[in-house]
C-alpha cells in the first residue's frame, strides 16, 4: 500500500510530471540558498534549474500546491546504477556478505543488497534489484527466467557460470517500462501538425493514440537461491547485521555498502516521490512511493540496502544521479517478495 506521502503527491504529480524538464516530485523540504527553512511541501526534481525568464508561464513550476509552498531541486539524469565504474569489491567471496559484486549471468554487475528470509518458509534469500539479479525482465520478454544462474562477482567482474554460480533467481517483480521513449520536441511538433491537418480534412474522424497509459513501478526487486545456506552470510559488509525496519524521514542520515563506492552516507531529501528512470537504450520507467536522498552512489552500487544509523532498513537502492539516489521504500520490496529480514 502507497505511504501517506505518496497518496498526497499522485494528487499532484500529473500536473508536474508533464512540465519540461521535470524528471520527478515528492514530499520534502523548502531550501533557500541551500538552507532548510523548515517548511515542508512538494519538491520538483529537475534536470537542470533555469531562471524563470528561461521558461514559458505554463512550464514554471507552481509556487503553492493545494496549501503547501514548492521547492525546485536539480538531480540532473535519474537512471539505474548497474553500469560498472572502478570497483572496489569485485572478488569471489565465500561466504559472500551483502555489498559486495553480484549479478545475473546476463548483466554486468550490482550489489548483493541483504539476506532476507521468505516469509513461509524461512528459507535465507539473496536481496537485490531485478535489474541485478533478473536482467530488468517484465516477465514476458525472454530476458530472465526463475533458476537463471546468479554470479558473484558478477559478470563484469570476471564471474563465470562454472566457478562463480552462487545461487538462481527465484522470484522478481516486473519493471514495466513506459509505452515507448518520449519523442524530441521536433518530432512533437510534426505530431501535433498532423493531427491538426487531418482534424481539418476528416473533422467527424477520431484520432486515437497508440500509447498505453504509463504504469507506475513501485519497486525494482528480486531475490535469488543460494545453492547452499553456507555461501552467504547476513552481516552487511561494513555495516553488520540488519536490525529491522523503519520509516524513512525527512532529514534522516541514512548509509549504504556498495560494490563500487563502499560504504557512504546520506540524507534523505523527499519521501513518496514519483520519478522517471532512465532503464537504457532510450528506454524509460515510472516509479512511485519512492525515497530520494542525497548522492551517495554510483554506477554497480544497486541494489545496496539503504539503512538508518540503527541499521534499520529504509531502502533498497536502484537509480540516481551525481546529485540524488533513489530507493525503493523497503516496506513495498518486502511486501512484493515475501520476504522478510
């Protein structure tokens, strides 16, 4: 079920989600000159700030939303954080503990995020992103199947069927993509050209858009088999054991260990955000009931746990930005999975 936040901001994000440049929305703070005003409201992540003068009326953003004042926040691109960079913890380790190099034979490489438990059986279950441990399948496009073979490392860190095989997928939720990428702004305008000659020609004739409603994605998650309890262990890497769940807050200090940053620190800056991910090839996905931080990630981080200081999970970590991290709520991926810590 969608937090408190997130029920406020889908109020909203239509409205903001179709300006230029605005790449997501959520539940934060108001910032002046880099400051906290202790005012909270809509945050409007975008991928550049520009001067109002720069920008039409109908594409600035509102001042109030409702009753809440708006903040304007530059994250630059969101995208998944799967593309390697120089590692740092790319080794064969055994027993593997979570932040080190993993991924499905046919990726390049993330972070083994936790051990986790199904929620039936107890069984102990290797946490990541499906992007990590699932190829980013929606189930139906061939890209992963249940009992492919999970590598750690990972296959960009030298892993290799025979000798790195630690477990199989076991179970993913599917990332659904938008329809198609939006098309440049030239292409929009021959669109809208068009349409307009054939409404003239053909008044009584209906035009119909080819484009599915986007769906939203509230979590990119997966969790494999290991082909043995003993080939993992649950104390995080840097971190130690999970100490159970919480809430995110605004303003939280919250930490990762990751594959090819180790361990960093953030802060959480926006609670229910929707944002648009680049999953790719031109290809991209809408994510809701999100939790936005400050950077501390990059390219093989994904699939981290994002903790509190009482290493309690908040977060599983999928995409950013060299000035925002994205997670998914760990409410929803444990949910999702069945699984718990």
């Amino acid at each position: 079920m969608a937090s408190q936040r997130a029920q406020w901001v889908n109020r909203w994000r239509d409205q903001l989600l179709g300006l230029p440049n605005v790449v997501g929305c959520g539940w934060g703070e108001k910032r002046t000159g880099g400051r906290k005003t202790g005012q909270q409201g809509m945050v409007v992540l975008v991928r550049r700030k520009l001067p109002p003068d720069a920008l039409k009326a109908r594409e600035r953003v509102p001042a109030v939303l409702g009753s809440v004042p708006t903040d304007v926040i530059e994250v630059g691109e969101l995208r998944l954080l799967a593309a390697p960079m120089p590692q740092i913890r790319t080794v064969r380790t055994r027993p593997a503990p979570p932040g080190v190099s993993i991924g499905h034979v046919a990726v390049s490489a993330g972070t083994f995020g936790a051990v986790v438990r199904d929620a039936e059986t107890g069984e102990m279950l290797i946490l990541s992103n499906n992007h990590v441990l699932g190829n980013q399948t929606d189930g139906q496009d061939g890209r992963a199947a249940v009992g492919d073979p999970v590598l750690q490392p990972g296959p960009y860190d030298g892993g290799n069927v025979a000798h790195d095989t630690i477990g199989h997928l076991l179970r993913f939720v599917p990332v659904r993509p938008l329809a198609e990428p939006a098309p440049c702004p030239v292409v929009q305008g021959a669109q809208r050209a068009i349409h307009t000659v054939l409404r003239l020609l053909f008044p009584a004739h209906k035009i119909q858009n080819s484009g599915r409603t986007p769906e939203d994605n509230l979590v990119d998650a997966a969790v494999a088999r290991p082909v043995s309890p003993g080939v993992i262990t649950p104390s995080i890497l840097a971190v130690g054991p999970v100490q159970g769940v919480t809430e995110a807050e605004l303003g939280m200090p919250v930490k990762k260990s990751g594959r090819t940053t180790g361990l960093t620190r953030g802060e959480v800056t926006a609670l229910g955000a929707t944002v648009t991910v680049g999953m790719g090839g031109g290809v991209v996905a809408r994510f809701s009931d999100q939790v936005v931080a400050t950077p501390m990630a990059q390219p093989g981080d994904s699939g981290s746990l994002v903790l509190d200081e009482a290493n309690r999970a908040v977060g599983l970590l999928f995409a950013g930005s060299d000035q925002a991290t994205v997670c998914n709520r760990i409410q929803n991926v444990l949910e999702a999975l069945s699984v718990r810590f």
